[in-house]
C-alpha cells in the first residue's frame, strides 16, 4: 500500500482537516520532534511558528491562475515546486484545510511541464542563450520537481495520484539516463549537471547531484522501484568532493566538484555544498563516516554566517538545517538557533523574504521566501525524505 509514503503525523491532520476547512483561517498544531525541540524555549519556538505561518500566508497570495509561484519562467517548475514543499513543512496537504486547493493546483502546474522525454521544465530547451539558460537550469527543474512530486504522491488520490505515478516512473527513466552518460573524466561517473540534453559530453557538480540524489531518495521512499546502484554511484561522487586539503576548509569541506576534476576547474569550496553534501550522505545511509564527522566538527567550530556573509544565503541555510536537523545532538542545539535568528530578522513586513544577493537574485522573492520557511521547519518533521 502507498499509504507507507505518508507521515503518520499527516494523516493524523488529514483526518482533522474538515475543522479547518470550516474556520478557514486554521493552521495546524504542530510541536517539534522532541529530540529537536530542545534547540529553543517554547516562546521561541512560537516565534518562528509565526514567522512560518506568515511566510505561507505572503506565498498564497502570489498563487498564478494556472498553478505556478512567481518566478522567471527558466526556473519553472523548480519554484513551484519548492513553494509546495514548503506549505507541506507546515503541515498542509493537498484538498484538505486553507490551503489544500492551492497546493493541487500547484502539482498540477507541475505536472503539466513535463515533456515527452520525461524532464520537467517550463521553457522549450535551447542551446546557448541568456544567463541562466534552459540548459543550465532543466536538471534543476527536473530534480526539484520530482522530489516535490515523490513527497506529495502518498498524499494524494485518484487521478492526480495517477498521473504523479506516471509522471515520475518516466522521469527516474530520464534522471538515470543523465546520470549514466560518459562523463568527461572518471572522477565525475554517477553525478548529474546541468547542461542541454544532447550535449554529446557531460559533466557532474555537487549542486545538481545532491537535488537528483533527493529526489531518488524521494521516489524510493515512495515505493518506486530505485535501484541501490543509482544511490551507490551518486554518493561515490559526493564523496569524492570531500575536500583533504586542510588550506581550503576555511570555506567548508565539500567542493563543487572533485579536486582532481580536469580543465582545471576550481574546486570551490562553499557552505552551500559542504551542508548538500552531508545531508545527500546521510539521507543516503552513510551517516558514520568520517566525512560527516569533519563536516559536523567544521560546522561546530564557527558561528552560522549572516545574510550578507554568504552569497547563498537562503539555498545554505536550507541545506544546512535540513542537514544539521540529522545531525542531531548539540550540533542542532548550536546550529539551528543561529539559523532561525537570520531567518527571523530577514523577514519582511509582509510576511515575504527579501531577494537574495548573485545568483539567488534571479529567482525573486518566491524562491527566497520557500526557502527560508524550509530552512524553519526541519523540527516538525513533515517531509516525509527528511524524517529522521
């Protein structure tokens, strides 16, 4: 039974969604996992339910007629996606409760964008073009989409579940292929990058692998037949951007790619890819290693980066308390406080997050804003990949 794809706590506020269909204006009672709760004292831990809570309401306002959240239209469905994800976080559910219509017509949106070879973007694809392109942004999208869509399948019925069945068993299909083709050098076998489709050559990164790596993990978690060798090839990958050199862990220890990747290519270092890369690992049950130990003891020896200390500011963020979350321990106790505290104070008037800084700008203020509510509410326990 697909039932198993659901989090017992969902179900539990399935059953009572019909109280908050009534009143409207509802929202869940939700309290963090007991192990997580301890990281903030009960009239914190409200703050940031309030902060959440406004976040949501801010993104239900910017719902399109067709389905879609605000973004430009190269990063659709990734966007959407991501503003599903994070009503999910907080408990909501697809057809059920204040926002339930809202969230079904947002995976409609997103399954109206897949294409017949089985990848999900917006835009048709072409080769070249402005900055970012569809050949840089497709295997984002598609990655993205899919784990949405492997974290809602459990949640839905009838014909909706029907055609998320079929939508996601052809886009493992397309996500296997990319991550079988030669690669231009060994060291980046069994990753995923951007690049257009046909490209005759192609290329792995931590960024593109570690969303591709969710999103198997997703469709596996849902029942869908994954094999151990998809997960085994990408996390190899992973691991060979485990950064050695003690000069370089100033930035993180993941890299962007393998040091030894060829062209020359900077490894590049960052907190972004370091927290992907530990939350790609343990997700995918290499958790005691002594990877994860140096990640965990990096993290615990300085203080979370501000906003204005880091050019990724929300992807890391997001990454990183959805890794630390794992973690557990004292290292959530330290971590995540620092991270509620930047989210907090970011937070615009109107319930929304400002745009972020470099690339983060591109994607406006529904990006920012999915993010940072995901970056609120790993201690809920609600996605069901990241459950502990």
């Amino acid at each position: 039974m697909r039932i198993s794809a659901m989090p017992l706590l969902c179900l539990t506020m399935l059953a009572s969604a019909s109280v908050g269909d009534a009143q409207d204006t509802a929202q869940p009672t939700i309290a963090p996992m007991s192990d997580l709760s301890s990281a903030l004292p009960a009239n914190e831990w409200s703050r940031v339910e309030a902060s959440v809570d406004a976040g949501l309401r801010w993104l239900a306002s910017q719902q399109g007629p067709d389905g879609r959240f605000p973004s430009e239209p190269v990063a659709q469905p990734a966007i959407t996606s991501f503003a599903v994800m994070a009503f999910l976080s907080r408990g909501h559910v697809p057809d059920h409760g204040r926002y339930g219509k809202q969230i079904s017509k947002a995976i409609d949106f997103v399954l109206a964008t897949q294409k017949r070879r089985g990848y999900f973007c917006l835009l048709p694809l072409t080769p070249g073009g402005g900055n970012p392109n569809t050949g840089q942004t497709v295997h984002y999208n598609h990655a993205i989409a899919g784990l949405m869509l492997g974290e809602v399948y459990g949640m839905t019925t009838g014909a909706r579940s029907r055609k998320i069945e079929e939508a996601l068993a052809t886009a493992l299909l397309y996500a296997r292929e990319v991550q079988t083709r030669t690669k231009v050098h060994p060291s980046l076998h069994g990753g995923f990058r951007y690049g257009y489709p046909d490209s005759p050559t192609a290329s792995s990164d931590m960024s593109v692998t570690g969303w591709s790596l969710m999103f198997l993990r997703s469709a596996r978690n849902a029942e869908f037949q994954v094999s151990k060798d998809y997960f085994d090839e990408g996390l190899d990958f992973v691991e060979r951007c485990f950064v050695t050199d003690p000069d370089r862990r100033e930035k993180g220890v993941f890299s962007y790619v393998p040091t030894n990747s060829p062209g020359g290519e900077r490894p590049n270092v960052t907190l972004a890819n370091t927290a992907s890369a530990m939350l790609t690992l343990i997700l995918g049950g290499r958790h005691d290693t002594d990877m994860i130990r140096a990640g965990t003891a990096w993290f615990e020896s300085r203080d979370y980066p501000r906003p204005w200390q880091n050019g990724f500011f929300y992807l890391a963020s997001y990454y990183s308390s959805q890794a630390i979350a794992q973690v557990g321990g004292d290292t959530w106790k330290q971590i995540y406080p620092q991270i509620a505290r930047n989210m907090i104070e970011e937070q615009s008037d109107d319930g929304s997050w400002p745009l972020g800084t470099g690339h983060e700008r591109n994607y406006g203020a529904t990006y920012t804003t999915s993010l940072a509510i995901l970056a609120l509410t790993p201690a809920y326990q609600l996605l069901p990949i990241y459950q502990r």
